[in-house]
C-alpha cells in the first residue's frame, strides 16, 4: 500500500498511548501492545540490560488472558478492516511480535515497513519537494466575519485547514475540544492535499499559524502568491455573522453564558497591548454588558469595535503586501460565479 493510500483504512497503532497522542496515521485505532506504565517499565530495562531483557520483561507483563484479550481485539478489528496493517514506531519488535502472535491464530496481516516514524519521514518531505505545489490554488480572503469559512464549504475543491486545525483562525478561535498535535495536522493535511483530485484548490487565507498548528514546509508562501479573491461584507453583517457563530451557536450548544464570556475576556487580554487601554476597556465593558443582558445588539457593537480596531486593521497591512494577487473583489455572489467560471 502507498503511503498516501494509508488513511483510506483503519490501521492499528501498536505504540502506547502516549505515543499515539502526540501523532499518528490518521484514521488509525490504537490497540497497543505495550501501554504506556508497561512502555516505560520495558524502556528503563532497555537502557538498562539491553534488548533481550527488554524483550523478555515485555512478554512477561503481555501474557496469558491479557495476550488474549489483545488479539482479540485485533482480530475483531481485522475482520472489519482486513486491509489494514499494524505498525509501531519504526516497524520493529512490537509489530513483529504482534504479527507472530496473530499468525499463531490462523490470522493473517501485514505490518507496515518502518512503521510510523516511515511515515512521519515522508510526510515531510512532501512539503520540501516544491513540484507538490505546482497545482493552481485559489484562496478566499475578506475581512473578518466575511463568511468565509461556509463560503469555501459550498465548493468540493476545497480543504478546510481551519477544521483540520480545530481552530477558527482567530485570538477568539479556540474551540474548547482542543487542537490536534502539530504532527497530527500534518499527517491529515497531508494526505487530504496528496489525495485532493481536482485540478485547483480552493483555500481560505490564513495566517502561518492557525491557533498553535503551523503549516508546512512551502505551503504558507505558496498561499500568499496565489490567487486571491476577496469577499467584500458590509460591517452590519459581518458583525452578525460573528454574533451568531461565537455567541449564538455557543450557547445553543451548551457552553454557559459565564463560562463563555470568561473565556472571551481572557482572548481579549491577550490582545490588550495591541488594542491599548482604551479600547480594551470599552470593549472588555460593552461585552460584559451584552452577555449579563443576554442582549444582540449589544454583542454586536463589541464584535464591531474588535473588528475596526484591531482585525480590520490587520489583515488590511496584510492585504495591502499582496494586492497584485487579487484576481476579484465583490458581493458572494460575485466572487461565486467568478470561481464558478475558473474551474
């Protein structure tokens, strides 16, 4: 199986938990044969006495009903993935001996060579090699709040990093489940991009990072000298659009008003130097004001005055740095059918 095939199953991950975590085949299941008190026992012996003690504790904490219950696992899952491969970090003992053990049971699989650090290696240099950047990119700018993000889903040419990411792309755009490890945006991103079978993509445009993710190798420079068509939004709705996806949907979909609001007000300190005291405080005022009175009209002049004071701003510094990109400006519609007639 190619390496970019290898999303297209379940694979089993072998590696402990703690390994799986910080990055891993994207789509796979971890069903580890050593986790993670048993990894660090078999790695102290390791630097201890050497391999062949390593190997021997290994076996004797994974036997009897425990050995069992993990190959039945794996089975299980086999039989619902019979392509899939096991691996562990670099296609070495673990997998050899998980192999061996199934083998032992009538049950037949394959474990991928060099295992997991193969696939990290060669995730890697995909973005070093310049001839993958060749395709035409598209990318979708506008001001915050443009709608740019449910604009760029209308099209099946897209990759949504923001998703990929778990990030809104904002100082506001933390989602409370979290960001995938930086290797584990890679590995999505890259095979998402390697299996993306249309002639252009079609991108949002973001900053180098997205939250704490980064993006790899070339493919922040070839964004900022791509095609660029800019949504243009007046501030009524994209003050609206702000409302409804911050605020709204939030608490329609369970946060509290003052878990939320706690969680804005720390966002916003963290740009407090950049706003100045000022306007920190009438913001920071005019947003407890909104959410105590549960009031959208309210909501919507802070969101306003965070925009003109600090977005709008800064991604029009951006902006002005790229304007011999812009290929189109105008209404959704507009920049719809101008796409439309690109593809």
């Amino acid at each position: 199986m190619q390496l970019r095939n290898l999303s297209n199953v379940s694979n089993i991950d072998l590696r402990s938990e703690n390994e799986f975590k910080k990055g891993s085949i994207p789509r796979s299941v971890n069903i580890p044969i050593l986790n993670n008190d048993q990894f660090k026992k078999v790695g102290i012996e390791y630097k201890k006495n050497g391999s062949d003690a390593a190997v021997a504790l290994g076996h004797s904490l994974v036997k009897g009903s425990l050995k069992e219950e993990l190959i039945y696992y794996w089975t299980e899952h086999l039989k619902k993935n019979p392509e899939c491969l096991l691996y562990c970090f670099r296609g070495g003992m673990r997998s050899e001996i998980a192999v061996k053990w199934l083998n032992g049971c009538g049950v037949k699989v394959n474990r991928l060579k060099g295992g997991y650090k193969n696939f990290r290696n060669w995730v890697i240099s995909q973005h070093l090699d310049i001839e993958n950047y060749i395709k035409d990119w598209i990318i979708i700018g506008g001001l915050t709040g443009s709608g740019k993000t449910n604009f760029l889903r209308s099209f099946k040419e897209s990759i949504d990093l923001e998703q990929i990411a778990n990030h809104r792309g904002s100082a506001f755009g933390v989602r409370d489940s979290g960001q995938p490890t930086q290797s584990n945006f890679e590995n999505i991103l890259t095979l998402d991009y390697l299996n993306h079978k249309y002639e252009k993509l079609i991108l949002e445009d973001e900053s180098r990072t997205i939250g704490r993710t980064g993006l790899p190798g070339f493919w922040y420079q070839k964004m900022q000298s791509s095609k660029l068509v800019i949504l243009e939004v007046d501030d009524d709705k994209r003050a609206e659009n702000i409302y409804y996806e911050y605020v709204y949907d939030e608490i329609n979909n369970g946060t509290s008003e003052d878990n939320l609001l706690e969680k804005y007000l720390g966002s916003l300190n963290n740009i407090k130097r950049r706003l100045g005291n000022v306007v920190y405080d009438n913001i920071k005022d005019l947003m407890k004001s909104a959410f105590h009175q549960n009031e959208k009209e309210i909501h919507k002049e802070w969101i306003l005055r965070l925009l003109t004071s600090y977005y709008d701003k800064m991604y029009s510094y951006k902006l002005d740095m790229r304007k011999d990109f812009v290929v189109h400006k105008g209404e959704i519609e507009s920049c719809r059918d101008y796409i439309n007639a690109m593809l």
